[in-house]
C-alpha cells in the first residue's frame, strides 16, 4: 500500500489540462480587472520505473503539449496584446521546443528527490517546468516539515482529510537566493505578506485535481492606500486516463535515465535566477540629458526634481562605474551636488566607487560636493559595512576642510546607528568605528574636537556612550553641555537610566553648580518624558517661581503641554497637582513670553504627525532657543522627521541689557541646527563673537542661511519573489524627497525687534512598480504619488517694552497633491495595453493654532507693525 506519497499506475498515460494565471493589481480591488495572463496547455504523465525493493520511489516523466498563451481577463480585441498571434510567436520557436520537452523527476514517499532536464535550455523555461514538477510533491499524513521546491527550502504544512490535502507554504521561511533590500525606517517603508496553499483531490491514491494559489500584498506603511497584488494561480485537472508505455525494467535510476536519453542532468528543484535583457533601453548618459533640466538648483523644490532623482538612482544602479563617472565628469558645478546626491544614493559598490573616486578630500575647493556626498551617506536607506569602513579610513587620513572633517565624523555616528539596528553592531567597520568616537571623546581637549564627537554619539545613539554624554551635559561649558544633554534627549527612555535621572535633576536644581537655562529646560523635559516618580515632578513644580522669569514662563508652559496633550508623564503630573503647594495661583500666574506648544498636523489610520514649537527667551526679550519639531509615528514606531533649533547667547550687551543668572560670561553666538529623518546635520553658525556680529550687521544682504539644499531617498523597497508558476516577480517602491530648509534671524536695533525665520520647502514623489516578468511578457502596475508644500515657522519678538511681545506662527501653503495609477501588459514586440486611472486634489493652506495667549500676542505685534527692515545674519 502507498501511504505517503501519490502512486501511478504501470501501463497508464494520465492525460491532465494545467493553466497557470498571474493578476496584478491594487490591493483591494477585484480580479476580474486585473492586468495579468494565463499559460496553459495539456500535461501527459506517465511511469517510467518503480524501484523493485521498494514501492514508493518512483520515476515519472512529465510532457506539456500545446501550449497557449492568453489574457487572464476577457478583453475586447482592441485591448488584447495576443490577439492574431500564435503562440510560436508570442514564446519564440526555440522557446516553445524547449518548453514541450519532457522532464522526469524521481518521487521517494511523495517527495522529488531528483529533477532531470536537458542542460542548455533557457532558465525561463526550465523554471516554469520546475512549477509544474513541484505540483507533484505531496505526503499523505497530516504534519509539517521542511521541503525544498521550486521556491527554495520552506516550512510546509500538510492537513489531511480522507480524500484532500492542503499543503501551506510559509512563505517567509523560504531560503532561496533573491534580492531584497528595505527602507532603515519602518514607517517609511513597505508592509508585506505573503501566503501560500495548494489543495490536492485525490482519486484512488493519485491526483484528480490541485489547485494552488499564492498572494503577495505590499502597502506602503505610511500611506497603506498605495500598495499593489500579485496573486499566482496554478490548476491541475485529471481528464483522461489511457493505455500507455511500459516500465523500463532496470535495478537503479541511472540506467533508466541513460536509456531514456542520455542528454539528460539532474538539476536542483529550487528556481535559477533569471532576468530579461532590456533591448531598447537608453544609456545611463541618453538618461540623464532627458532629466537633466528638472535638476537645476532653482527647481530642486519640485515634485518633478524627486521624480527625476528616483528614476536616475534606477539607472545609475544598472550601470558600471565608468558610465557613472563619465557623467561625473563632464557635467558642471551648478548640476554636480545632484549627481552626487543621486550616485551616493544608489548604494552600488560600483556607484560608491565611482564617487569616491571623484571626490578628493584633501581638495577644500570641492567643499560643497563632499558635503553633499557624506549627507547622502547620512541618509542611506541601507548602508553597506563597506561604506562605513570607508568613511573611517577618509576620516583618518586627509582632510583639508575642518567642517567636512566634522560632517564625516556625524555622518559615521548614523551609520553605526544603521548598521546596529539591522543586527550589525559587531561587525568590525562598525566595531572600530564606535571606538574610535568613544575613545576620541573621552581624550578630546578642545572644545571643537568635543562638540564633533558629541554630534557623531548624537547620531549613533550607544549605549555606551551614555556615561561620557553625562560627564560633558554636567560638566561640559554652555553649548557643550547643552550638546550633550540634547543628545540625551534622543534616546530611548528605557535607556535612561537611575544615573541619568540623577544627572539630570542635578543639572536642573544646579545642586553642584550653576546651570544656563537651555541646558536646564533639556535636563527637566529628559525628566518629564522618562516615567518621571512622584517627587521628581513635585520638585519641578516646587521649583517654578524661584526660577529666572522666562524660564518659570518656560516650564510653566511646558508642563501645561503635557496635559494638554495628554503626553505619557501628564498622569503623575496631574496627581502632584492636588497638593495646593505645587498647584497654586502664585505660581502658575507667572509672567513672561517663552513657550511651549503640542499639536497635531494629521492623525489618520496608517501615520499621524505632531508638530512642537517651543521658544525661550532671556529676561531682556533676546530669543535663547526657538525650536520647531515634527514628528511621525504609527502604532509601533516613530520618526523624527524635522528639527530646526536656532540658538542665540550674549546678545544682552548689544541693547545694553543685563544678562541671566549664569549668562554673564557667554561669548555672543548665533546658530541653527537640524535634524532631518533621525539623522543629525552639522550645525550652521550665523555668526560668533561680537566683532563677527558687528560685521554680519553692517554687510547683511538680507539672505537667509540654507541649512539643507538637496535631495534624500526616502522609501526604498525593492523585493524580487519566485513565484511557484515559474516566472519572476518583483516589487519595488521609492519615494524622493526634494527639500530646501533654510533659517535666519533678522534684527533691528532701530525698532527693537527681532525675527527668526525657518522656511521648509518640501516636494515628494514615490513610485511603485510591482511587476512579473515571463521574459517573453511582462505584466504589472505603477503606482505614482507626488505633493510639495511649504512650511514656514516665524517667531517676531518686539523688545520696545515689557513684558515683550512675541508673535509665533506656523503657515503651510496650499499643497496639491496627484496619485496616478497605470496597470500594463506588454510583449517584447513593443505591443503594449495600458490602463490609466487619476486624482489630484488640494490640501488647503493652513496656519497652524498655538496657544491662545500667542494669538491674543499676534493681534497685537501685527496691528502695532511698523514697516521695519532689518538685516539678515
């Protein structure tokens, strides 16, 4: 009796009809409008040899016949890409030949211990037999166990019910050679599942029909409207069983194939790799001139810009390094931190190559080439432990711009954070990498070498470096330590420690010594933001009233935030605010201007985004910190898409004013920082030490600072799937963002008011194209996404009187917004059906509600505005 595995019988020809069908589609709609095909055609079957010794080792030869190729959904003739062509056509005569030649596999208990075919056959055509042979495999016991077909080896499960058997593939298990990459961030990368199951109706211990079905879904995480299906459908149908050949009479397996035909190899049941050559494609040159106008500097905040960049990053990843670098090369300075932008961006070994090759560190004169390429580096969506090894081996050597030579050392901090989110913190790059910052750190005399350390441990977030970011946040002089409590501030609060919530209730009761305020402010909202006890919230709010004016202000604000916007701690700060010593009129009356702000931009099923406005002022009216967050999060995760901080000190003596408690050694200083997508940039400078001060008012040009100019890949997904039919299936999404953020801070000592101004540009453009390829037609559907925006943060501090006025706003301008999605089939032929469906719509404008008592202020500072005009700086 055969028990475990399907059994023919001697002297018989099964005689079987087999299609195979593939749709692609968007995720929710209905097959029956899906782009797709179906292959099918007859299938013989019959024994060749059973083992003498043992029943259930088997050799079955296996034939398809007539082979068709057609549309998988009706369509009228007008839409039919096969129409009027015959098979031989569509295929391609050696093709077909090769597809109706028979393969023999060798069943032992039900399982395909070896398949034979001929050697030199087209791997398509191999593959889609390999599709067919694996139908066949099949126990006849319920459990699971791994199995090796043509999807790899995967964990199968078999359920077993008289006469039918489910066999489930987990998909995910399949250890099969395939490229995939993701995006670092999980909410701007792409959700996907898949599953696999295949029902057997059995008749007399052999098949009377299968019928399989697999399905692949992806969704963007950010926007789960935008996402794409492919299902694969392969069904075998028992139609007549006929008189057939006898056995070959021999003792093993290799006999019966010799006399069979000695042309015939055994060949592994798992796919062979195989892509169709694109005939007509342009070169990576012929490219870039169709693209090249959209990249001009002056464009680079629309959507047109991203869209241009992600399909160059497509080509420069097909291409060698010589193509790169003869672009490289010839083109000018106005396009060239575009190229690089687009080069770096590709993460090829041959793109990296090529620009480093380019690019001399030890030449100062290509500053803004080298900046682009190491901010490229900083946003790589999955940096290779090349790359870092790199970064450290340039670092090490030659650097003829200091700036760039702090840009490497940050860029290096996000990469280490990168590579040991992905499992790769011992790897050796990364391993000597962090060592070389740590220990750099803890040796680092001047205040320069401290601040650049600093930055790289802000981006790589070690645990290790926890202890040094304390000794310099309590130790550290004013931007040092500042620095380093920001960097705090970015961790995870599971990794704040009992030590850090010390450290940190120090720095803000200056139990050791006297703190300034912005270092105080970051040191109460580390406190407030990791699970804060009960005393440690009672002795914030005890210490408001005894704090400098602006900064009671500050705090005051700060705490009315967390309730307002429910934040995590505002349960124990609403306890401590029973007890009338903490909660009392007195206190919670305080005077001043600094605030701080929580609201949401968008709360939606995928992603909801919070913007943050929070500003400090000294007590004679001169801004300390303004500070502009944006923050996206999904159930699970969150990101940190933008920060812009402007902090300015030392400015009391220029309107002869008396500085805070703790300020009154501070050299004058301006600048602005930012985060951009969790990655830390080198801070910008405005100006530092008064005579630079003086200067930069007498020769202002009204211009503000750019602080980022260029274009970051964002979403970058690509994931090629063996489909159990045969054919190649890929599915790839890239979402482009073009941005230009730039910040001043404009003052007038004529009408004794200052302005600080942060503009975000913004253009973002994602396409998706899921794809199968059968070499002889491709079917698929591209999906495109495109909207640009403009945000802009102006905070206008009118110091003619006290209390001072200040006016917060944050406007976004209309937005449009377009998705178009294209379904298609086409043949080599050039032959092609497409169908095209499309939105656009526009999100109005917006001027973002802050607290009320900023409103209230604006009225006033709007009403009173004189036409005053300052200088940049």
């Amino acid at each position: 009796g055969h028990t475990t595995g399907p059994s023919l019988n001697n002297d018989k020809l099964y005689k079987f009809a087999y299609s195979a069908e593939v749709y692609v589609d968007q995720v929710k709609a209905s097959l029956q409008k899906s782009a797709g095909y179906r292959i099918s055609s007859g299938v013989d079957v019959n024994l060749l040899w059973r083992n003498p010794d043992n029943d259930d080792d088997q050799l079955i030869k296996i034939t398809m016949k007539d082979v068709q190729v057609e549309n998988v959904n009706e369509r009228p003739a007008a839409k039919n890409i096969f129409k009027g062509k015959s098979t031989e056509k569509i295929i391609g005569k050696e093709y077909l030949e090769a597809l109706q030649r028979p393969i023999v596999i060798e069943l032992v208990r039900g399982k395909v211990k070896t398949f034979y075919s001929y050697q030199n056959e087209p791997g398509f055509t191999q593959n889609i037999k390999r599709g067919l042979a694996s139908l066949f495999q099949l126990q006849l016991h319920s459990g699971s166990s791994p199995e090796v077909d043509i999807s790899g080896k995967c964990n199968t499960t078999y359920h077993v019910r008289q006469d039918q058997v489910t066999k489930i593939k987990d998909l995910d298990s399949c250890e099969i050679e395939r490229k995939r990459f993701t995006s670092h961030s999980r909410i701007l990368d792409v959700g996907t599942k898949g599953t696999s199951a295949t029902v057997y109706v059995l008749e007399d211990s052999f098949i009377k029909s299968i019928k399989a079905e697999e399905n692949f879904v992806f969704v963007l995480n950010y926007r789960r409207k935008t996402g794409a299906k492919i299902v694969s459908k392969q069904k075998l149908e028992l139609k007549s069983v006929q008189a057939g050949m006898g056995l070959i009479a021999a003792k093993q397996v290799t006999g019966v194939i010799k006399t069979l035909d000695p042309n015939y190899v055994a060949m592994p049941l798992e796919a062979e790799p195989v892509k169709s050559e694109c005939k007509k494609c342009p070169s990576l040159s012929e490219h870039w001139q169709s693209i090249r106008e959209h990249m001009h500097p002056d464009r680079l905040s629309k959507p047109e810009a991203a869209k241009s960049f992600l399909s160059f990053i497509q080509n420069i990843r097909k291409a060698t390094k010589e193509e790169i670098l003869k672009i490289i090369k010839s083109e000018n300075k106005e396009f060239l931190p575009q190229v690089v932008d687009a080069v770096t961006s590709a993460q090829t070994p041959e793109s990296l190559e090529a620009v480093l090759e380019f690019l001399d560190f030890k030449d100062a004169s290509t500053f803004i080439l080298q900046e682009r390429f190491l901010y490229a580096c900083g946003f790589a969506s999955h940096p290779s432990e090349t790359l870092l090894k790199l970064l450290t081996e340039k670092f090490k050597g030659d650097v003829a711009n200091e700036d760039i030579r702090e840009t490497l050392v940050i860029v290096m901090g996000a990469l280490i954070r990168k590579l040991c989110d992905r499992e790769g913190c011992k790897l050796p790059a990364v391993a000597e990498a962090k060592r070389l910052i740590l220990n750099r750190l803890e040796k680092a005399t001047k205040d320069d070498n401290v601040r650049m350390y600093l930055l790289a441990l802000k981006n790589a977030l070690l645990p290790e470096g926890i202890p040094l970011l304390l000794k310099y946040a309590e130790s550290g002089e004013g931007p040092i330590s500042s620095l380093a409590a920001t960097a705090l501030q970015r961790y995870d609060p599971s990794f704040l420690t009992k030590e850090v919530k010390e450290t940190m209730n120090r720095i803000y009761h200056q139990t050791r010594r006297v703190h300034e305020k912005t270092v105080r402010t970051t040191a109460a909202a580390i406190i407030l933001n990791s699970n804060p006890s009960y005393m440690e919230v009672k002795n914030i709010l005890l210490s408001i009233g005894e704090l400098p004016m602006e900064m009671n202000k500050y705090m005051l604000s700060m705490i009315q935030d967390i309730l307002h916007f429910e934040m995590p701690s505002s349960k124990i700060v609403r306890q401590v605010l029973k007890d009338m010593r903490a909660h009392n009129y007195d206190r919670f009356s305080k005077m001043g201007s600094s605030s701080a702000y929580t609201g949401y931009i968008t709360r939606g099923p995928d992603v909801s985004s919070t913007y943050s406005l929070d500003i400090l002022y000294s007590g004679s009216g001169i801004l300390r910190r303004s500070n502009v967050n944006i923050h996206v999060f999904d159930r699970s995760t969150e990101l940190h898409a933008i920060q812009v901080v402007i902090e300015a000190q030392g400015l009391e003596s220029i309107i002869a004013a008396t500085p805070d408690e703790g300020e009154e050694n501070l050299d004058s200083f301006a600048g602005m920082s930012a985060i951009l997508f969790d990655f830390q940039l080198r801070p910008v400078t405005f100006f530092q030490g008064y005579g630079d001060l003086m200067s930069k008012m007498l020769s202002a040009t009204g211009d503000p600072m750019n602080v980022v100019k260029g274009l970051v890949l964002l979403t970058d997904f690509l994931q090629e799937i063996q489909l159990q039919s045969g054919p190649t299936a890929s599915a790839e999404f890239m979402g482009g963002l073009a941005i230009d953020i730039s910040g001043g801070m404009e003052f007038s000592l004529w009408y004794r008011e200052s302005k600080t101004n942060v503009k975000n540009r913004v253009a973002m453009f994602i396409a998706g194209n899921t794809e199968v390829d059968s070499f002889f037609v491709k079917t698929g559907m591209e999906t495109t996404l495109e909207t640009e925006t403009s945000l802009d943060f102006i905070s206008t501090v009118q110091f003619s009187q006290y209390p001072f006025l200040v006016c917060m706003q944050m406007d976004r301008v209309d937005s449009p917004f377009r998705t178009q999605m294209t379904k298609y089939e086409s043949l080599p032929s050039g032959r092609r059906y497409t169908a095209r469906r499309g939105k656009a719509a526009t999100l109005a404008g917006n001027e973002y509600p802050l607290h009320q008592e900023n409103s209230n202020m604006c009225k006033r500072v709007i009403g009173a505005k004189s036409d005053s005009a300052g200088g940049w700086f």
